[in-house]
C-alpha cells in the first residue's frame, strides 16, 4: 500500500527539535520536587551528557550537511540550515533552565542539608583558603601545562570537550597603559577529581569546591613574570560524528583508530564561558575557533554539569537517593538444574533490570566450561569495562571450542573500547568479525551449539539490550532463552549472513533487518487497518526508544483513520503528532522517563484476536530498519504472552513517570488527582522481587517438554 496522502511534511515534527523536548522532560525530573535531592542532581548530570552528544554528533551532522551545500528538507518540510535555526534558540532555552534549576532550586535545598558547594574562590574562608592553596601546590600545579599564544607560539589545540581556563596575561615590566596583553590557556586535568572536599565552613557544612576555582585562585603562580589582567574558564564541543567511507577503507580497524583521533580536532560547533567573561577574552576565543554568536553559551554557573554524578556519589547522604534496587532471581532459574537443562523444559522470559542480568552471563559462563558444548556464536556492540561475557568467550576459545563474535566497531563512543577487546578475543583464539561493510550490527543474539544423547541442539539467548552487565542494572531490557529448534535455525543463518554474507532463502521465526523487517511492520500494521475497515476489533501497542521513520508513521496515521487504536511509548525522538483531525485521532503517545531508563522495545498487534508480540533490538527509525543488521523475534508461548502484555499494559497504565504528548507537540504529565497511582518502574520492581521469593508458583507452571533436536550429529 502506498501511503504518499498521508507524508505531508506538516504531519510530521522535526526529529532534532523533538529529541530537545525529551532531553527537557529529564529537565522536568530534576525540577521534581517529589523525587529525592541527590536523585535530581543526577537528572540535571544527565541532561548535560546527553546536551553534549547532542552537539558533538546531531548538531555536527547539520553542519556537515549545511557545509556540503546540501539543502534536501527532513520529513518534516525542514532544510538543514533552517533546523539549525530552530535548534539554537531552544538549546539556549535549554542551558538557561538547567542553570536556573542549578541555582535557584537545588544549591539552596543542598546547603539545607548541610553541603555547600562553593561556587567562587573568593567566597573562601582563611582555612579554606590555606587548605586548597597546600592542595594546589602538592595535588595540582605539577599536573598543570599552562600555554601562551605570542608571535613565536601559534593557539594551542583545545581537546573536544576538556574543561579549560582561559586568561589575559602583561608582562610585568609593562606600563599599564600599554595594552600588550597575550592570551594564556591551560586545561583543567581531568586526571585529578573535578570536586574537592575542604574543611567546613563556620555553619559546619561539608564544603567543596570545584578544580577550575582552586586554579584560577592560583593562576598567577603559572606565570610568575607575568600579571595576570583576568581570568575565566571555557570549555569546546567539536564535531565528533565519525564519516567513514567504508569502500575506500581497506582496513576498517586501522580507519576507525585513526577517525578516533580526528575526533579530538574536529569544527568547534559550540563555546562555553562563564558570563561575564572579559570581552578581549571572549574575542580571541570566538576568533581561533572561528565560531558564530548563536554557537556560543553564556553560562550562570560551572560549565558542564556532568560533575554532578561525582557529588550523587558523595557518601553519607544515602537517605537523599532512591533506595537502591537488588535484581531478582529469575523464579524459573531458582532451582539445582543447570541452565540448559531449564532452558528445556520451556522458553524464558527475562526483563532486566527487575529480573537479574545473571542468568545471561551464566549462559554464557556455563556454555564455556560445559564439555558438551561445540561452538558459541556472539553479537557485541556495547559491553562494560570489565565484561564477565567477554572473559567467559575468551575462556571457551582456550577450552578449545569453536568461538564467534561479531563486534561492532562503530558503536558510538565505544570504539576505542571495542576495538580493544576484538584485538583481545583475537589473541585469545576467538573467531571476530569485524561487522558487514556499510552496516552497523545492532542485533543482540547468541547461539550456543551443544552436543547431547539425541543430537545437536541449538540454544539462543535474544535480547533488546546489549550484552552489558553494567548498563543492564540501569536500562530496562527484556530477553528470551529458547532452544526452539526453529529460532535455532534461524539463529545459525543470522551468523553466517554475517561471517559469510550466505542469506538463506526463507526463515522460520526471526525478523531480520535490513532485508525484510520493514516490509513485516508495514504488513502487521496494515493487516490491523484492514479488521479495522471490516468493523472488527483492532490495535497495536508499540513500545521504542525512538520514531521517527516517515513510512512507519504515515502507515500508522493510515491504521489510525481506519479506526484502529494506537497506543505508542516512545521514550525519545517522537515524529508523530497526535490529534491531527481524520489521522491521528486514533494515536496516544506516551514518554517514560524514570530511575531507569527505558530501552525495551515490544510490539503487539491484536491481529483478529491471535495476538502476535515480538521484542528486539531495533527502534522505528530509518537507521535501523535500512543501515542496521537488526533482529526482531516473538514471543509465542501463552504465558510468556500474558508476561510481555503485562509489562505493557503497566506502562500504558502509569500516571506518575508518563509523559503524554499533546497535539502541539508538548507534552504533559498526567493529572494524578483522585487516581490510583502507578509507577510502572516500581510495579515490576514489586513485582519481581515476590515473584522470586515465591518460586514454587512458577515451577508448577513450567512442565519438562524435551525439544526435539533438528540435526542427527552423525549426518
């Protein structure tokens, strides 16, 4: 079906303006008075993490495009240049409402609980000022490199994204009216911790100061011959999105090491001072960087607020923070049989991080030591610094079994990470692949190939989140352990589609993007406007990270005027609009943003009363429907179906964390007044932890089917 009626670009928003306004409903969580102190400074860190790579890729990205001459309109009608436009007065809004959330809310309510962080070293007490000069002298000055910029000395190369204090500096046998001033820079080390602990002040609040303040204090020692006329720190965002041209790249490693350097040099597309910095300062800085007004931020406050996670850290205030949560057993694990054994008597449901991330690593852990094991086959695109999983693959390569993995050299900002543990698996005897030439592996699949009494059989682990154990307790993710020897199949045909490039002819259960998955969404979606046409009964309920692909929405806008009813959770980037007469009145989107944040993706589509749901790791977004090797798999076991509805018709149901997008694109929490509340995160935290300490349940649920085994290990 062609959906051309329904592409009208002022059916769709900007996906750039739109990210802006989820990065503002962080914003709102760090601005609630309800959640606890500390809790709202880790918000407001996120916010800035996020604003950063914002710039350093979105905003990059545009100005490659404006650079290029290129001036095709997104599909919301939008040029390049006039995204730029409207992107900058609502990043300026953006920073000042974080600084005013800084300022006016949360320093005054942390100095009532007795911590004070001081914000100029002038506000020092006679201790305090003692303290952090010995500080400086012995902790500091030997890290620092103080650099002048002179005739003989060109601008020093500022690193993307480092915290810097810039200064004006006279020679001292100078008259003072001789306005021979020369500019002076030195970075703040991010080696030495950005906030420093100093004796308390006469009220006994626990004090800290930032670096930046215990160097400008001490700025004049770094130029003894020279009087220093101001000084002020600033702080760059380059342009840090990787363009490989992958045709031309003989040697994808080698290419992606040497674009990691370039990232440290790209264009400056944006500046951060302080307010009220000098003019002549902020003149010699615009010039070098050769940076616009409209990429330049004044800021009420310390530039990047990401320190702030360091003070969510500080000890001794824990009853400021959400208690922290324990994963739960996994009800269908608790038992003496090993996992092969449970994973036989009946597909698995994990949702992280109510459920442990255990049980995934044990897969893994457990398919290395075990005898009978023959081959372990792995997707990697994000894993944490000391990855068990990667220990474990590593292990099975020297216990001589035949090891995969596909890692994914293109994940964003994990590059360098990734490509020290492909050079590390390597060594250690594992098969790597180094992912599909201009493809991105975004897929999470393993395949464990074991050998048993009647033959070969094949068990997958299929997730929506990457094989992390440090981010599964933060992320909410679901996965499914099967050894359904279909998905098996289909399992063994994913990895050599990606070793290979051999794509079988059909496949049994899994979804697989590039090649088909946007044709199966476009025909669910369809099929539901069709029952809908014909008077019956139909829905979908989609749960992403992101929408914003034009076919996805206008095919969905096209369900909507047939009469099927919509009910999105979208946690990002949200293209659609809602409540647009005769299309999208059908549609309701919803935001969560909460402790946790939200990543599972799941689709359910009524289908004539034979539900189908299906989980995965792709979001409605062209990325990863055409330049990703995604896998989209179902959930077909009745009661696993009821668990996936579950979690939601939870979400569907939470008036404390939805977010409810509103027809001129705002969004709105909803008015809790006279409603039971629910918070969908704490439900399944709930939820999980007496589903674990009440096991017996579950296993009366789970009968031992032994699945029967594809292959004859004689054949």
């Amino acid at each position: 079906m062609k959906y051309t009626e329904w592409m009208k670009p002022e059916y769709y928003r900007n996906r750039e303006l739109s990210w802006i306004d989820f990065d503002i409903r962080v914003l709102e969580e760090a601005r609630d008075k309800s959640i606890p102190l500390l809790e709202r400074f880790k918000f407001l860190s996120i916010t800035a993490s996020n604003l950063d790579e914002f710039f350093m890729i979105r905003v990059a990205s545009l100005k490659d495009m404006v650079h290029a001459g290129y001036k095709k309109p997104d599909i919301a009608g939008m040029t390049p240049q006039e995204q730029l436009d409207a992107i900058s007065p609502k990043t300026h809004q953006l920073v000042q409402a974080q600084y005013n959330t800084y300022n006016r809310s949360l320093l005054p309510m942390l100095k009532n609980i007795g911590v004070n962080i001081i914000s100029e070293h002038e506000m020092l007490t006679k201790e305090q000022q003692s303290f952090v000069d010995d500080f400086f002298e012995e902790n500091v000055y030997p890290v620092l490199t103080p650099m002048a910029m002179d005739s003989s000395r060109p601008f020093p190369l500022i690193r993307n994204k480092t915290l810097n204090i810039g200064a004006l500096i006279r020679k001292k046998d100078k008259k003072k009216n001789k306005e021979e001033l020369e500019f002076a820079t030195v970075q703040v080390p991010s080696v030495l911790p950005r906030i420093v602990a100093v004796p308390e002040d006469k009220e006994g609040n626990k004090c800290f100061i930032l670096l930046e303040e215990i160097i400008e204090r001490n700025i004049g020692k770094l130029f003894l011959s020279y009087d220093v006329v101001c000084a002020c720190p600033y702080r760059i965002m380059r342009n840090a999105d990787l363009t490989i041209d992958e045709d031309e790249a003989a040697d994808l490693l080698k290419e992606i090491q040497k674009q990691l350097k370039k990232r440290q040099w790209g264009e400056v597309i944006r500046l951060e001072v302080q307010e009220n910095m000098d003019e002549r300062l902020l003149k010699i800085l615009k010039e070098e960087f050769s940076i616009r007004q409209e990429g330049i931020y004044e800021i009420n406050g310390p530039l990047d607020l990401t320190f702030l996670m360091k003070l969510y850290g500080v000890d001794g205030y824990d009853q400021y923070k959400v208690k922290p949560y324990t994963p739960a057993a996994v009800p269908a694990l608790q038992n003496e049989d090993d996992i092969f054994t449970n994973i036989r008597k009946g597909d698995i449901l994990l949702h992280h991080p109510y459920m442990s991330f255990d049980p995934v690593v044990n897969f893994v852990k457990q398919a290395a030591k075990d005898p009978n094991v023959l081959a372990i086959k792995q997707t990697l695109y994000r894993v944490s610094g000391n990855s068990p999983i990667i220990a474990a693959l590593a292990q099975a390569a020297e216990n001589g079994k035949q090891v995969s993995v596909l890692v994914e050299l293109k994940a964003r900002f994990d590059e360098e990470n990734n490509i020290v543990w492909a050079k590390m698996l390597e060594k250690a005897g594992c098969h790597v692949i180094y992912g599909l030439l201009g493809l991105k592996t975004h897929s999470k699949i393993t395949l464990v190939v074991r050998r048993e009494e009647t033959g070969i059989r094949r068990y997958v682990h299929l997730g929506t989140g990457n094989y992390n154990d440090s981010t599964a307790k933060l992320y909410t993710d679901c996965g499914l352990l099967t050894c359904d020897a279909r998905i098996g199949e289909d399992a063994t045909a994913v990895f050599n589609m990606l070793s290979g490039y051999s794509e079988p002819s059909m496949w049994n259960k899994l979804v697989v993007a590039p090649l088909w998955m946007r044709d199966r969404f476009l025909h669910l979606i369809e099929m539901e406007a069709e029952h809908a046409r014909k008077g019956e009964k139909a829905r979908i309920v989609a749960k992403v990270n992101s929408l914003c692909d034009r076919d996805i929405i206008a095919a969905l806008y096209a369900a909507s005027a047939a009469g099927v009813q919509i009910d999105l959770i979208v946690r990002g980037i949200c293209c659609l609009k809602v409540g647009i007469p005769g299309i999208s009145e059908n549609i309701t989107v919803r935001s969560i943003v909460g402790n946790f944040l939200e990543h599972a993706r799941i689709f359910y589509f009524y289908s004539n009363g034979n539900e189908e749901i299906y989980m995965g790791s792709a979001d409605w977004m062209p990325r990863n429907l055409d330049k990703r090797v995604e896998i989209i798999f179902p959930i077909e076991d009745e009661r696993l179906k009821k668990e996936a509805w579950h979690i939601l018709d939870t979400q569907l149901r939470d008036n404390v964390k939805a977010h409810i997008l509103q027809p001129d694109g705002s969004y709105e929490k909803i008015d809790k007044r006279g409603k039971v509340l629910v918070n969908a995160q704490e439900t399944f935290c709930q939820e999980a932890t007496e589903a674990a300490e009440a096991p017996e349940k579950i296993k009366d649920q789970r009968v031992f089917i032994p699945a029967e085994p594809l292959e004859d290990p004689k054949e």
